[in-house]
C-alpha cells in the first residue's frame, strides 16, 4: 500500500483509486453535460454516455487488486472501449487506449510518462476521427496535452503536473465557443470537451487522491447526485452562472457550500477564478454566498429555464434555419397579427415582418411601407389577415412597387396561417426552381380558402342579429364575417360554434388562445372538446391576441 | 471453416426482415437504445418494438440512441472473418446522422482494414435494407467486389425514401437533423412530408392533416412506378400502413413488404408516422 504514497511515481492501486474518485465526480456533472447542448433543453447525453463509458471502463478494474499499472490502464481501456457509448463515449475510449498503450512498459507514473501518455491518448482520439473538429473535446486533450509537455522536464512532481494539465484544459475548454460558432451562437462551451474537463479534474491532486491511501470507493455508489428524472420535472428553475474572482480560493470548499443550494452544480477554475454553475429554485441564494464570501462577482448570468426552454422555438428559426432559407429567399413575407404568440407563430414559419394590428387597431400604409422597406427578398407577399387591413395592405403595395409587393388577401390570422405554411410547402417541394410566382400564389390562396375560421369574442352590448338574441356580454362566435352562435360562456360558445361548422372531411382544430384567458385553462377546454370530439386532432397555440379570447381554425 | 467469399454486413438500423437476413446470411451489428439507465441492444429480440413504441410518448426522459463500441464492432468483423469470409461488404446509416460508421472504422482498423469496405448507404431503414438485400444477393450468387459496390450505388440511385412525420415532437428533441426541425418550425403542429437522400432528411412539403399528407406520400409513391421493391414503413401504425398499401396497390409489386421501424430510429421520428422505401425498376437496366 505505501508505495503509492509516492507523489513521484503512481503504481496500479493508486490509478485505480484516483479513476474511482473521478468517475464518483463525474457522476456530478452528468446532467450539467448534458445540459451543455446546442440547445437550452434538457435533452443531451452526452453526458450520461461519458459516464456509462467510464462506468463500463471501471467495471473491468473493480475487482483487480494488482500495482501494475500497465495492466490496470489497459484493462480500464478495453472496458471503455467496450463500453463505448455516443461520440465523446468513442473518443473518449480512444484516449484512454491511446493513454494505456505508453504505460505499457512501466511500473510506476511519472511526469514525463504522463506527458507521453497524454500526448499519445490526443494522438488516438485525433487518428479515430474522420474529420476532426476543433473547438470539441479533441481539441482540449491536444492543448491540455501540448501545455503539459512545455513543463514534463522542469522535475515537476505528478499532482504539479497533473494540476497544469487540469488547467490548461478548463482553459481550452473556456475557448471552444471562439472554435465552433455554433457553441458561441448558442452560449455554452462543447458538452464533451466539459465531460473531458470535468473528467480530468476529478483526477486531479486538488484533493490529495493520488496521495491518499483510502480505499477506493466503487464510482457507481456516488450516482444518487445524478436524476434523470429531474429534467422532466414541471419546475426547471433558474440557471445561474457567475465568476468568482479573490485570492486563494478553495474551490473545494464553495463546491461544498453550495452543494445545498440546487442542483447540476460545477464549480471549475482555481485559486484566483473560479466559475460557478448551478441550477436553483432561488437564484439570489449562491449569489448571496459568493457575495459573503468576500469574492469579486463577474460574468453574472441568470436564466430562467422553463422561459428559455419555451421560448426555444424562435431562436432555432433565426440561427439554424438560415441557410434553408436563403435558398428560398426569392419570397418575403410580411404579417399582420394581433398578438406575441401569433407574431411568434409567424416568425416561426419564416415571416421576415410582422406587423401588430387587427381588429380595431388597423396598421397604416407607412406601418406597411416601412415594414416593406425591411425585407431584403425580390418579392414580398402580404398577409393582412383582417378584413379591413386588405386596402391599406394594397394601397402600400402600389405606393411601393406593385411588381415586387403581392397582397393575399387573407380575412384572418387563421387564413393567413394556413397561406404561409403552403407557401413554406411550395418552397419545400423543389418545383418552384424557377420563381414560379403564379403558383405559389394558386397555392396560398387555394390554403387560405380551405381552412374555416372561427373569432370567438364578446358582444360589447345587447342586440339581435339573423335571428339570435345577443346579451351585453355573452360570447360570439364569428366565422366568415357571420355571426354563427352566441352563448353564455366561452366554452358555450366555442361548442356550439364547433357542433355549427364542422364539416366531415375536418381532421385539426387549432385553438390560438387570447391574452385573456390562462393556459391552463385553454387545456382543460381542449381536453374536454377531445372527449366530444375523439377522432379529431386538436392543437392548442398560444396567440396573445386580446378582443378574442380563441381563433378557432378547422381544416 | 469454410471459405465463403464475400460476407454482406449491416447495422439493425437497415430494417431487413428477418427472413431476408437469414436465408442470405447477412450480419447485423445492433445499434443501441439508452432509456434511462439501460442500454437496449436493437436487434429485435432486447427490445419489444411494440412495447417501446407503446410507451414512448409518456416517458419522462426521450431515449436515445447510440453506436456499438469499437470493441463490439472489432468482434463482429473479427467473428465474420473466423468464420471464413474472404472479404466484408459492410453497409451502414450516414456518417451524417450516426456515430456508426466510425465505431465501425475503428472496429475494422484493429481487424484487418484491407478486407473490410465499409459503405455510407446514405439512406435509412429499409432504404439502408435495399442495398444489403442486393449486395447480399450478389455475394451469395458470388459476385465480385466491384460488382457489389457498382450494384450497391445503382440501388442507392433508383431509391426513395419519403415518410410522414406525424409529430415533429421527436425530432425537434432528437437534435440530430437540427436543419429539418428548425425549418419546420415547431410552434403549430405540421406534418412534414420528409425524403431521404444523401445522408440526410429534407422536407418536400408540410401539411397540417394526415389526409393531406397521405396524398402527397401517395401521389409521390406512385411517381416511383414500376417498381422493383418497395417497402411500407411505420412507427406502430401497422394500420395506417397496411390502408396506405391498399390505396397505392396497384404498383405494389411481388416484393412488397410492411415494415415497423426500428426503436434506434422510430425513437427519433415517434411514433404515428409512416413512410415508404422504393427501388425503380429501371435499377437492373
């Protein structure tokens, strides 16, 4: 056992323990790796697939009791390469063969072995990728790697070594965004380029593991940090992340301070700078520590989760959808929409411009003109999507350049909907090569005709109307200009208006729910419609719109 | 020991039937399904297809999916050669959307690289398929590399694969064909008609309803006429399936068959859609 006391040579035993107790740590920032991803939901795995490779790799050394550290190294390798799970899983187990094959001829680690063992891991990681790409984990086992040669020779004891190795990958690993532009575009560093980081650093001496003889702790026992489950839970919280920045910092003892604090956290960095990442029910609580403790705060972000999970939509249109739609960028348009979910819906499908109005808020020609003005593409279609919105729509047209701007003359948000999907369809379908403008209007128009639109809102006072009495404050259902029901409620409303206008070959109801009415409301109505009406399809959008508490569209 | 030749290999996300597999002798590496803490190998036994498709809606967690290891894959072509294969044609899901190829690079590289050529079909599921059964074809009738590699492009030629997503939920939370899902939008519910080609999946046109999904699937089936082969594919939809084959019926030929998708893959797309894989005639001229 005293043998691997020695700080300047590592024998079997003392890899295995220091692999057991980085595993154990890396069950901690499963989740905030899986989290590292492109985009801010909780679907990643990279993460879990790290894990269960080392998970796997350790599985062949958990029952081995042997000092030779070339048997320990290439039997962790070959578990790892058996247990290869995803990309980083894969290259990971590249490193560790590559890392096994040089202690292949040694008793005991050392520095300069070290050095030519990490370098010869960077080397299989780099040689078992096709293409490879920087700015991911292989880039920070090359830099780590690369850094640690420059000292191998200075006589550096291996925690020393092992500590500029740690670092100088947590720095390569704070300049994978400036690599890959989809990482900085989306502000997180490479999730496996974390994992290798994450990975290291549990290795490192900073807690005296290859210095302390314990007994090594099997690295499964230490999972229960890690839930799966918590991803999916109602509540996502709120991300907080920050830089701590003081004098001798023990970044072990914030780990531990705030460990109680939420969940998924990683504190990386060293004694001048230290990075937290936490997830909490209340953000001001690690703030408030750090703060305590003395240390200058930098870099402070907070997120809110569950906002950044729904507001994803939108921010996948402006970033990946780019170049599909530069293909398709013969054809702008530009919207007319009552509210921030219908603008958002829009958006979505690749409206260059939305403008706010509807009823009783009419846009202005100069609100088109200007709007007109903003987009880039050859020729603009406009969706007035309101009835007293098509003149001024076809006024702006004309005042613009009757050549270029179009005008569908689409009678509502729902109308307009189902015109821009058909042309996103056009677009689609590859026939449209040759700017082929005739049809693509054929197409919009046959789409807005089909679908059936229904306004839900309220009567401002008492009346009568072909043939229904209408109560100050009762709920209209409006399809086609016409008043088709009234009803003492919403949902009454909204019932008859359905029972009134479906037809047979209806298979989609769309519901975009008003400013006025809760979402959870919205959901109860749905689910109760699906009970009546069990072979139809139902999709419930937020609209935001106020006046309507529903469109309704049927088709 | 006997002397066979040239052995056809695949990877299970190539949805061959089993029938097909066996009585052409093609080797079928497993992919993975992970859900939660388990690691499910596809290969049609490990996994209850029904079971899994039945329940994927209401897992809190999306499985995912993953490659065999490199040592799985050093194995398979390890066991291949033992057996007495002179060469390997192995033929697998793109470089593009899977881990896959490269595990088996690595897995060939520490057999013998020389006698393995490993294949992007840049296709899926039975698109994948249509080039192993051919290849295997070939090799069983004893048929040179060369000729295998040239039939295997002239299948990949005269193959559509065209499918239905009936929900983007999946793919948008698969995150492997970023360009599809973010061109969709994901706001409303639309239904993407999708083609495979080239390693990867692109829209041909969206739809808000099944039926009118369906008759742009239909009216591009029938497109593909005389056809070879052709395969009705679905993600536990055998239903929906089987009403699609009667309605394109008459240009079914003779090999037609209905096929439920792998997990590897349904996992991505979820369950409802359906699709189909052709292979023209014209691919024999």
């Amino acid at each position: 056992m005293s043998s691997c006391r020695n700080t300047y040579g590592v024998d079997g035993k003392a890899l295995k323990r220091a692999l057991a107790s980085a595993i154990g740590q890396f069950s901690q920032h499963v989740e905030v790796i899986n989290e590292m991803n492109v985009f801010p939901v909780p679907d990643g795995d990279t993460g879990i697939n790290m894990y269960h490779t080392l998970q796997r790799a350790y599985s062949e050394i958990s029952d081995l009791d042997d000092s030779d550290i070339a048997e320990v190294s290439r039997r962790f390798a070959y578990g790892a390469l058996m247990g290869a799970r995803g990309n980083s899983g894969t290259i990971l187990s590249q490193l560790l063969k590559g890392f096994a094959e040089e202690l292949q001829s040694t008793k005991a680690l050392d520095t300069p072995h070290l050095a030519l063992a990490c370098k010869r891991a960077a080397q299989f990681a780099y040689d078992a990728v096709t293409s490879p790409v920087e700015g991911t984990i292989l880039t920070v086992a090359r830099e780590a790697t690369e850094t640690l040669e420059l000292h191998a020779d200075e006589g550096l004891a291996l925690s020393e070594a092992l500590d500029i190795l740690v670092r100088a990958a947590q720095a390569s690993l704070r300049r994978t965004p400036e690599l890959l532009p989809i990482l900085k575009e989306s502000g997180v560093v490479d999730s496996g380029a974390l994992g290798l980081a994450s990975f290291l650093e549990g290795l490192a001496p900073g807690d005296g593991k290859f210095d302390r003889p314990e007994k090594a702790e099997a690295p499964v026992a230490a999972r229960p940090g890690v839930s799966m489950g918590s991803s999916g839970d109602a509540s996502y919280g709120y991300d907080v992340q920050f830089l701590m920045l003081g004098k001798d910092l023990n970044i072990a003892q914030i780990r531990q301070d705030l460990e109680q604090a939420g969940w998924s956290l990683l504190v990386v960095g060293d004694d001048s700078t230290v990075k937290v990442h936490i997830h909490v029910d209340n953000p001001a609580l690690p703030i408030d520590y750090a703060v305590q403790s003395g240390a200058i705060l930098d870099d402070i972000v907070i997120e809110n989760m569950e906002l950044q999970f729904r507001r994803r939509p939108g921010q996948e249109t402006s970033s990946a959808a780019a170049p599909k739609h530069q293909a398709a960028e013969a054809y702008g348009v530009i919207a007319v929409a009552p509210g921030d979910g219908l603008r958002a819906v829009f958006e979505d499908l690749g409206c260059e411009a939305v403008i706010r109005g509807g009823q009783g808020r009419n846009p202005s020609v100069e609100d088109f003109l200007v709007a007109i003005d903003s987009v880039s593409a050859s020729k603009v279609f406009i969706l007035p999507n309101n009835r007293n919105i098509i003149m001024t729509a076809r006024q702006a047209a004309e005042s613009a350049d009757e050549r270029r701007v179009d005008v569908l003359p689409t009678t509502s948000v729902v109308q307009g909907i189902s015109a821009l999907i058909a042309l996103r369809s056009f677009e689609d379908s590859g026939e449209d090569s040759g700017g082929d403008l005739d049809s693509a209007i054929r197409e919009m128009r046959a789409a807005a005709q089909q679908v059936c639109s229904i306004e839900i809102t309220r009567a401002s006072r008492d009346s009568r109307l072909g043939g229904l009495a209408i109560g100050c404050g009762d709920f209209l259902a409006i399809g086609d200009g016409q008043i088709l029901v009234a009803g003492a409620t919403i949902e009454a409303a909204v019932r008859d208006a359905l029972a009134k206008a479906l037809k047979a070959e209806h298979e989609l109801v769309t519901l975009y729910y008003g400013d006025s009415i809760q979402e959870r409301e919205a959901k109860d109505l749905i689910e109760r419609l699906s009970f009546t009406y069990s072979e139809l399809e139902f999709d419930l959008v937020f609209g935001g719109q106020d006046l309507y508490p529903y469109l309704i569209g049927l088709e | 020991m006997t002397f066979k030749g040239i052995q056809v290999a695949a990877d299970s996300v190539c949805d061959l039937p089993v029938e097909i597999v066996r009585d052409l002798d093609i080797r079928i590496i497993p992919t993975y399904v992970n859900i939660g803490d388990q690691s499910i190998a596809d290969d049609g036994r490990g996994l209850d297809r029904q079971a899994f498709y039945r329940q994927l809606p209401s897992m809190r967690v999306q499985p995912t999916t993953s490659a065999p290891s490199p040592g799985e894959a050093e194995a398979f072509y390890q066991k291949m050669l033992n057996d007495g294969a002179e060469k390997i044609v192995s033929i697998h899901v793109p470089d593009r959307l899977s881990g896959v190829l490269n595990t088996m690079r690595l897995g060939a590289r520490a057999v013998d690289a020389e006698r393995i050529t490993l294949v992007d079909s840049l296709q899926l599921t039975f698109g994948i398929g249509l080039q192993v059964w051919a290849a295997a074809e070939l090799a069983v009738a004893g048929a040179s590399l060369d000729d295998i590699l040239e039939a295997i492009e002239r299948v990949r030629q005269h193959t559509e694969v065209y499918a239905i997503i009936d929900t983007m939920q999946y793919l948008q939370r698969s995150g492997r064909v970023n360009s599809l899902v973010a061109g969709i939008g994901t706001l409303l519910k639309i239904k993407p008609i999708v083609r495979v080609a080239d390693g990867d999946i692109n829209s041909l046109a969206r739809s808000r309803t099944w039926s009118g999904a369906e008759a742009k699937l239909k009216a591009l089936t029938l497109d593909q006429a005389p056809l070879d082969r052709l395969a009705i594919l679905h993600i536990d939809n055998r239903l929906g399936a089987e009403r699609f084959l009667d309605s394109i019926g008459e240009i079914a030929p003779q090999e037609t068959h209905i096929i439920e998708v792998c997990p590897t893959l349904g996992a991505h797309i979820g369950p409802g859609s359906i699709g189909v894989a052709t292979l023209k005639q014209d691919w024999r001229n």
